[in-house]
C-alpha cells in the first residue's frame, strides 16, 4: 500500500495534456526551432494513422540488411519509409503546423509549412525523438534550455556508437 503524503498535491488535468497539447520547443538539425509533441508509434498504429504494411516493410527491410535487395524492393522501402516518416512528422509538429501535400509546387495553407518545407534531416531528427520516453524528452529540453553541447555516443560491448 502506498502510504499518502500531506505535502502532495494531485497534479492537474491541465498539467497532465500540457506536453501532448502544447509540446515543447526543440531546435532541428537544420536550425529551425519547432514546438514538438511527443507521439506513440503504437497508438498511431492502433488508431489507423500508420498503415499496418508499414510495421511489415519496417521488419523486412531490417531483416534484410547487407542481403542482395532488388532495386524495385529499395523504392518502394524508400517510398514507404519516407510515408511513415511524413505521417510521424504531420502528428509532431505542434507550431507550425505541417500539411502533405502531394506537389512541393503546392502553397500549403497560411500559418502551415508543407513536409516538403521539412528536411529528412529533422524528419528523421523527430522521428528518433518520438521514440524517445518522456522522461528522456524531458532532459532533452532542459539541454536545449541551457544550450549545452551534444554528448558523445554511447557505444554498446562491441564498441558500435548507438
């Protein structure tokens, strides 16, 4: 049993969507600062917003590192990662806003950018923070807070930087 503790005080509603509705402000491998929320790749997934023939490409495509791959089966794993990696992007981005559109020629809508606007770079960039718990979101911001340097890889028993 959990013993109470006067000194406590139950933390808000407000407090507890403050990170998914408001996100946080992170500075892009590009240079560009974006106000982020934190996704769940499973939700996405469970809630139909990530087509379940991602997870298969995903697996296939990491099963099959260094094997000889077709240059058809090399598209369309860049199409369908590149798929992904917009939708992860659209569901991140708090400010600005990001739309797909399916022509970089395309105006998006004011106060938007199109995810032709959006690097790889900082799509990749949001996509390794989407998987990052929040706890780990929460050092980050204190590090962009103070705009401390970057720290050195980790590197895992065979000596491979993660």
């Amino acid at each position: 049993m959990v013993e109470e503790t006067t000194n406590m005080e139950v933390t808000s509603a407000g407090e507890w969507r403050a990170l998914r509705e408001n996100g946080y402000k992170a500075e892009l491998p590009s240079g560009h600062v974006a106000r982020l929320r934190p996704v769940s790749l499973a939700e996405m997934v469970k809630n139909g917003r990530i087509p379940d023939t991602l997870t298969k490409i995903a697996a296939e495509a990491i099963s099959n590192i260094g094997a000889g791959i077709s240059t058809e089966t090399i598209i369309t794993l860049t199409n369908d990662v590149t798929d992904f990696l917009h939708l992860v992007t659209v569901a991140s981005f708090v400010e600005p806003r990001v739309v797909i559109l399916k022509n970089p020629d395309e105006t998006p809508p004011d106060g938007t950018i199109s995810i032709w606007d959006v690097s790889l770079e900082d799509q990749a960039f949001v996509l390794q923070l989407t998987g990052a718990p929040t706890r780990a979101l929460e050092s980050f911001r204190k590090k962009q807070a103070g705009n401390v340097g970057s720290e050195p890889p980790v590197q895992d028993d065979e000596g491979e930087a993660k």
